[in-house]
C-alpha cells in the first residue's frame, strides 16, 4: 500500500514524466512542415537540373553551328534563316543536300529536334522545343541563336533576340505567357577577311 506522503511527492508540479499529447501533436506538426519544405525544395532542384542540362545542351549545338560555319566560311551567308520560321521542334528540316551548308543546317536542325538520342522512337537528345536561327548583322557578322521551352516562367529574353519569339507562349492568361518560358543563347560569328 501506498502512503500518503509517497503520493504527495509523486504528485509534485516539479516532478513531471513524460510528454502530454499536445507536445507530442506540436511535435509531429513542426516534423511534418519541415518535410513538406524539404520535399519542395527538392521539386525545384530538379527543375533548376533540367533547365542547366537543357542550357548546357544549347551551347553545344551553337558551338558546333560555329564550328560548320567556320569550316565553310566562304558560304556563310548560306546558313541564314528566317526568325519567324527557324530550324528545329515542329519544322521540317531542309532536304536539299548539293552544298555543304545545307547538309550542315539538315544535321543542325536534326541535333535540334533531339536527333541524337532515342527513345522509344521518340528523339529526346536536345532541349524541349529546340529551336535555332541564324541571322546576318552585316558586314560579315552573324548572330546564331539556340532558343528552347524552359521549365518555369521568368522574365522573357530580350526584343532583340527574335529568333522563335512568340512560339513558347501557352494559353492566355498562362504562367508563360509573353515569352516568360523561352529561353535563348547566342552568340556573335564573325568571318574574317583573309
């Protein structure tokens, strides 16, 4: 049997044991936010993985547009485009193969619908969308340009790079809308006079 006193110092405010279940729901509930922030933070790693490999795959087919030009600079001015209608995703490439330069755009605009890698009969090589333009600036200077579907909305490239422009637009009123998902890199191609 238990004393009084026994009880009496069992039951002291000081001498608390164990959790209360509103601790523990407090605890559960700090545990459970902290893992909802980590899962969203992991969301948007991946998208920022995609949009660097994405970048990282645009440089490399302008690169190699620069490359076939250099090669074949006496006709560069046979590798132009129109901005409107560029090389790459849902256009169909040039079929005429006499010239160099047309082999070269057939492959480039090939590298650009992601002809370099399969997948279930698909071609998943390149970027979403990938598209590529090559304008003359004058006085033997020309500006290649690789534009592509970005994952999330940011602020549009600027007006004067206007290879693709208007063609990563959704819906009206969409998150990407104003070319907010159109990406691009360029770069400057000069042909030297010799």
């Amino acid at each position: 049997m238990v004393s009084l006193q026994a009880f009496e110092a069992r039951a002291r405010p000081g001498r608390q044991r164990g959790a209360s279940l509103i601790e523990i729901l407090v605890t559960v509930l700090i545990i459970t936010l902290g893992l909802l922030g980590l899962a969203g933070l992991q969301g948007r790693l991946s998208a920022s993985e995609i949009e660097a490999y994405q970048r990282s795959q645009a440089l490399l087919l302008l690169s190699d547009l620069g490359n076939r030009m250099a090669a074949n600079r006496s006709a560069a001015s046979a590798y132009l485009t129109a901005v409107n209608s560029p090389l790459g995703a849902g256009m169909t490439c040039p079929t005429a193969l006499t010239t160099r330069a047309q082999r070269d755009l057939r492959e480039w605009c090939l590298a650009l619908q992601g002809a370099a890698e399969s997948q279930s009969g698909s071609s998943v090589g390149a970027m979403l969308g990938g598209r590529g333009c090559v304008e003359s600036l004058g006085s033997n200077e020309y500006l290649l340009t690789v534009a592509w579907q970005g994952m999330v909305p940011v602020s549009a490239p600027p007006e004067s790079v206007a290879c693709a422009k208007d063609l990563y637009n959704g819906a009206t009123g969409s998150s990407c809308a104003n070319d907010r998902c159109r990406r691009v890199v360029t770069t400057l191609f000069r042909v030297g006079v010799l």
